[in-house]
C-alpha cells in the first residue's frame, strides 16, 4: 500500500485532515520507537480514535511499518465511487 486515502466528504467538512493525520503519526510513532510494530500500530489507532479517525488495525500496522521502513506516508482524498461515477 503506497497511500491511504481520505475521502473526498471528509475532506471537505475538515480541510486539515491530512496535516492532523501526519501530526497524530508522527506522535504515535516518536511515542512507540521502542515498542513492536505491531504495539505501535494499536498505539497509533488509539491516537487517530482521539481525534476521530477510525483506521484498521492492519492499516495501522502497514502504516508504522512503511515509516519504520523508511518511506513516506501519504494521505490521498480520493472522491466515493458514487460520485465519481456521476
């Protein structure tokens, strides 16, 4: 997985979404630097559940381990199939 994405209708009621989801990563991982990936992962869903973001446990995993791997995170908005159809 190379992105995680945002759909558009959150975007649009919290335009700062993506900088509030880099922000909350970064403290979940610099928090869990010492912990298991698998540790750090429920660390960094607690942390997003605080701020209202519902991500799965192998999305925050993937996600601690991207980082810890080096690469980036990005978060995409992405519009919902329905409205890209129309």
């Amino acid at each position: 997985m190379t992105e995680f994405r945002i759909t558009h209708e959150i975007h649009e009621v919290h335009p700062d979404i993506r900088e509030k989801l880099t922000q909350t990563t970064i403290e979940a991982i610099n928090e869990s630097s010492s912990r298991s990936a698998e540790d750090a992962a429920l660390v960094l869903r607690h942390k997003l559940g605080e701020i209202g973001v519902h991500m799965s446990e192998d999305a925050c995993l993937a996600a601690i381990e991207r980082i810890r791997s080096g690469k980036q995170l990005r978060f995409e908005v992405e519009r919902e199939a329905a409205e890209a159809e129309d």
